[in-house]
C-alpha cells in the first residue's frame, strides 16, 4: 500500500496499545482519507441512495463509508479478519477470500494488504451498489493493491450463483444491522454457507440475538435482567439448517414463544433484544460497543394475564427482522 497515512490509521485500529479516544480519531481520519482517495462525491445523485432488495435494504455509498467511523466494529472486524488469515496460512500456502458487501473502501481487508503478500492473500469482492463499485475501484488502483484484489462481482449476494464456490477459505459480510433488521445478512449467510465448502472460516462466526427482560425498577447504570433467552444464532451449522427450513416456510426464519406468566415478568417491565457478534477467535462486539450491538426496544410490557405469551418470528423478504405478538 503507497499511502502512509492511511497505514497508519489502520495501524492504530489495529493496535492492542490504542485507547478509545485514539481509535476514534483514527477511524475517522481514516473514513475521510479513504472517500478523498475514492473520489466519493457526497454532492453527486446516487451516492446517498440506498438499495431496496428482496432480502432487504443494502446501505448506500455513503452510509457504507460512515460506517468506518463505528471504530469498535471497525477494529473487532479487522482483528478478526487479520487473525482468521493468519491461521489459515499456517495450513494454507494462500488465503482465498469473498468479501459480499465490500462497500466503497473494501474496508474490513485493507489490512491485510499491509501485512500479507498477493500470493497469500486473494480476494473476491461481491457488491450490488455500482456507485460503491466505482469509489472501490478507484481506491485499489490509488492505493496500488489491485493485485489482491479479482474483477469485483456486481450482484445480489443473497441471490448469486457463485462459480467456483468450493475455491474459497473465507468469507466475510457485515451487512447488519442491531437485532439483524432491515439488511440482508441472514439471506447473504444462508445463501453463500450453502455454496461453499464446510470448512470455509465465516466472519462473523456467530450473531446472536437474545430476547431480554429489564426489570421496570431498575436503574440505568444498574440494569437488573429478569431473564435472557436467544432467540437466533447464526452461523455456518444454522445456515444450513435455516435453508433446509426455508424450503417448507418460505419467509419465517424461526419462531419461538415465551411464557409470560409466571412469576418472572411484571407489568411494566423493559423488553428488547440483544444482539452480539462473535467476529472470530478472541474477538467479539458485545452490547453497546457499536452499532451494531445496540439494544432494539420492544414495548413494555402490559398487564400480564393468567396463560399470557409473547410470540416471535424472524421474517425474511424485503424487511427482515422480528415482529412479535402478544397472545
Ligand atoms: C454496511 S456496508 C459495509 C461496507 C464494508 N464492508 C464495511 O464493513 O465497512 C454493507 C455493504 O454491503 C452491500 N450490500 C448489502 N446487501 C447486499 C447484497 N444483497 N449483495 C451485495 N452487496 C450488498 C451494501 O451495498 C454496502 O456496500
């Protein structure tokens, strides 16, 4: 890579030395050297749109760039990644890679054009939004590390076909969002998990969204959780299974129902989910270190009647995510 400034950010994302307010400035220092060097024209029609799909919204150009700057996501992503290959090449004498959502920068592999060579490392991009596709391009060529990097793939990675599937070691998507809502991550995940080898390493290795109930009474510093329950886990074994599922279901992904009366729930009570990320080995996003894992409030909870549950699904389509129902 032939810019020392932007080594030098990553360096610092990447760095166990760094310390909060030192990791978000060099996210962002980072994220406005990355648009100038990709030529991403905020002013220009296309950059700030999102993409409707029918697996869900994928985050335009722009708000793809913006997520550089959720610093925590940032450097757990890249430590996963940057750990993941350097594993696989203890056993491997090359890493191929599918990035699906590489966004403007191609972010979360940056690094790994510092510390490897284009023998070790190869890269497939799959990126719908041909605006980012551009800035990406752009970007390599600057950058001069095309050489890691084959022709991106312009499509739907919930829908492609991939060729090749058995070739790759890796794969890498973060197209999510808190409680795994509105994006296409679940479809992304099953469709890929389900094309490629066994033993391919996925990043994340597991999102886990839980159900949680915050005791009405508690303080905002002291939460007190009346209860914990997962209510989806994904990673490769549950892609598998969830495909299978899907054959018979067609939109609802899962569906689980919780007792509310007994003595465990109150009137008044908090619920929400919870979502964190296993990104790979020692390296995870719990609640509130980024976006990603922030809390999605559900109403409180009601008066509680004698049989009273509460009802969730996970729904593909267009606008995934939970919907719940009180019965
Ligand atoms: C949240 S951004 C993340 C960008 C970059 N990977 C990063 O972590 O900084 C998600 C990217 O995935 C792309 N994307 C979302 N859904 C997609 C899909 N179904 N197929 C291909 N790309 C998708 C979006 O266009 C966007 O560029």
């Amino acid at each position: 890579m032939n810019n020392k400034n932007i080594e030098f950010n990553i360096n610092i994302l990447l760095s166990k030395e760094s310390n909060p307010s030192q990791l978000r400035q060099a996210a962002i220092d980072l994220k406005n050297l990355l648009t100038e060097m990709s030529e991403m024209d905020e002013n220009k029609p296309g950059v700030m749109l999102t993409l409707d799909t029918p697996s869900g919204r994928a985050t335009g150009t722009y708000g793809a760039a913006m997520c550089t700057i959720d610093y925590m996501r940032t450097r757990r992503f890249m430590q996963g990644v940057v750990s993941a290959v350097t594993e696989l090449l203890k056993t491997h004498s090359s890493v191929k890679l599918l990035y699906a959502g590489c966004g403007p920068f191609a972010l979360l592999v940056l690094p790994l054009t510092l510390l490897f060579t284009p023998a070790q490392v190869q890269i497939q991009c799959i990126e719908l939004n041909t605006t980012s596709i551009g800035c990406f391009q752009k970007l390599i060529s600057k950058l001069n590390v095309k050489a890691f990097f084959k022709e991106v793939i312009c499509d739907d990675a919930a829908e492609i076909k991939l060729q090749q599937a058995d070739a790759y070691d890796m794969m890498i998507t973060e197209t999510m969002m808190h409680a795994l809502k509105n994006e296409a991550q679940v479809a992304i995940i099953i469709n890929l998990m389900n094309q490629c080898r066994k033993d391919i390493v996925l990043i994340p290795h597991e999102v886990q969204v839980q159900f949680a109930c915050i005791a009405h009474d508690s303080s905002l510093l002291n939460k007190v959780f009346r209860s914990q329950l997962p209510l989806l886990h994904l990673n490769k074994q549950t892609a598998q299974e969830f495909s299978n599922w899907l054959q018979h279901r067609n939109d609802v992904l899962l569906q689980k129902t919780i007792d509310l009366s007994n003595d465990v729930y109150h009137e008044g009570d908090k619920l929400s989910y919870l979502t964190t990320i296993h990104v790979y080995g020692r390296y995870s996003l719990f609640i509130n270190e980024s976006g990603l894992t922030v809390p999605v409030a559900i109403q409180p909870l009601q008066k509680i009647n004698p049989g009273q549950s509460i009802q969730f699904q996970y729904r593909m389509g267009s606008k995934p995510g939970f919907v719940y129902e009180f019965i």
